[in-house]
C-alpha cells in the first residue's frame, strides 16, 4: 500500500508499505481524506513541541472508513465513517508521535476513534479535527461576547465560523485580503488589516474603545501574541493556539494585572468533547468546505506539501482514489 513517509528531517517519500494488521483494541481504517496542517512542516522539519522519532507517516486531521476491527472492538463495525483524535494525552499525538493517517490503510485505538453522520459530507469530515481545536480555543464565548480573532488561517477561521456560530461578534484581524474576505464569509462582522495601521487601535475602534472580551490568538506570530493584551478589555479571556515554538516578544505583562485578564493556553483538541463538536458541525449553518483550496490523490502528496506551502492554499487536502 501507498504511504507518505517522512524518513528523515526534512525528507519526505510515498513509499510503499505492507498493509498493518489491528491489535485486539485497535481498528483498521482505510483512508479516505487527509488535511495538510501547518504543523506537518513543523514536524517534517523535526521541530515540534514533544519529542519526535523518525521514519513516521504524518496525518492528524482525516476521515475514513472502518475496514476491519481487532477481537475487543465492541464500539465499531466494518463501514463506519470515521474520525480520530490527534492530543489523545499530554505526551501522544497521533501523526506525531504515533504513525499518522496518510496510508491507504492505518490502524488507531478504538478509544481514539469517534463516528461522523451521514450528514456530514467527505470534505467536512476531514475538517473535524482543526474545527474541534477552534471550538475548543472558543468554547467561553457566546453572543454577549466581542471576539478578536488574530490570523485567519484554517484554525483562525474555525474559530470564526465557531464563536459567530455561538452568536459572539467576532472581528478578524489579518493582513491577507482573500482570508479576510473569507473570513466575512464564515461569520465575521468586522475585518482589520493589521498591514493598514495599529491592530489594537483599529479593534478599539470598532469596540467603542472597551477592546475586545475575548481573543483568541491564531497567528503564532510574536507580534500577534504581545498585542492580544493590549485590545483586550477589562477582565477579558485570551485563548492562545497558534503554534510558536520558542518565539520571544516584548509584551506589556503589567495588563495581566491590570486588566485582570484570564489567560489559557490551547494544545490542539486535548479535553474538548469530540461528540459535542460534531453535533455542532452538524448544525453549522456556514459551508466549512469552503477552506479547501485544492485537492491531490495520495499518490501525489508530495506535490500537496508543496502546494500546501503556498499562503493562497488556505487548505490542502490529499484523498484516496481507490473509495
């Protein structure tokens, strides 16, 4: 069977690998579609923040179906849709460390695995694990709340689909025209060009100078990060996701104090309920399909990563011919 392999730092092969066999508590599950994350290059380039060991097979956000369960499995059958979680413990991601999804077959913990409605299409499905770490990054908001959202990439996005879907008022910030306009289209009342003036002074404008009661920062961009304080209101949350693996920045550290602010940092989807978030993509009324900007066949996933490098790709996905 076709594998995307990382041998070794900054070397990625599809090779060809035997088909795995599931353990007694393990499900065999046939891949049907793969998401390209920002922090597949992290990992590809051996910088990520648990220890890595290679050769491994990236791939934490995907959709597949059951094609065969181990002796113990009880809570799945053969042609199940399925999705699997990525932070299943403070020290085990799965495509991290733990051979990923994107083989034309993988086997996974059954506890790891959660089963998606007909109702929710291929494309979604395989949007499920980045959507559960924006809803998890929103999940103290709702519609008494003014949402900053820093960095509309595919998590920044998310997010905005999630805390406006809850009601919030979410303003976007980010200098990308395309993600900003795309932002809009997933929920966003206001967007700010942080290219066209001072971020913090443009976001309390718009709050009438109260700044904003939650933010959520998504960029990973030091800057991005130390300006969160500054537009947040009294007493407001600020929710940090965006991966930045020993960034430094001056900060005005004093406003923790003296705005009072709530500060949790956000590791992918550890501790957010995964049938929660799949009920709420369900109900979703905005098409999350619409983050996906090109397609490649496993075959071809090394053509994905380049394109995945691309800014204008906001979303790259690699899927299965053969289903």
């Amino acid at each position: 069977m076709k594998s995307l392999v990382y041998t070794a730092p900054g070397v990625a092969e599809v090779l060809d690998r035997d088909r795995p066999a599931p353990g007694p508590s393990e499900v065999l599950v046939q891949m049907v579609t793969v998401g390209i994350c920002h922090s597949d290059f992290d990992l590809l380039a051996g910088n990520y923040v648990l220890p890595l060991e290679f050769p491994l097979v990236p791939g934490h956000e995907w959709h597949g179906r059951v094609a065969e369960i181990g002796s113990a499995v009880t809570t799945f059958a053969v042609g199940d849709r399925v999705v699997g979680e990525c932070s299943v413990a403070a020290d085990e991601h799965f495509g991290f460390t733990h051979d990923g999804a994107l083989a034309e077959y993988f086997t996974v913990p059954a506890a790891w695995l959660h089963r998606i409605p007909d109702t929710i299409d291929d494309t979604v499905a395989a949007l499920i694990e980045p959507f559960i770490v924006a809803y998890g990054a929103t999940r103290e908001f709702d519609g008494g709340d003014i949402v900053a959202i820093l960095g509309a990439g595919p998590i920044g996005l998310l997010a905005t689909a999630s805390a406006s879907a809850k009601g919030a008022r979410t303003i976007v910030v980010e200098p990308d025209a395309g993600r900003r306009e795309l932002a809009r289209t997933l929920g966003a009342e206001d967007v700010v060009d942080p290219l066209a003036g001072d971020a913090t002074e443009q976001v309390l404008e718009l709050t009438g100078g109260r700044g904003a009661t939650g933010v959520v920062e998504c960029s990973g961009n030091t800057a991005a990060q130390a300006s969160a304080l500054t537009m947040a209101a009294y007493h407001a949350q600020l929710n940090y996701v965006g991966i930045n693996v020993g960034g430094i920045a001056q900060a005005e550290l004093g406003l923790i104090m003296g705005k009072e602010l709530r500060i949790r940092g956000c590791m992918g989807s550890f501790g957010t309920s995964w049938d929660a978030t799949i009920r709420f993509v369900e109900r979703l009324p905005v098409d999350l399909s619409a983050l996906v900007s090109k397609r490649f066949a496993l075959t071809d996933s090394l053509a994905a990563l380049e394109a995945a490098k691309d800014r204008n790709n906001i979303k790259v996905h690699i899927h299965n011919p053969a289903v």
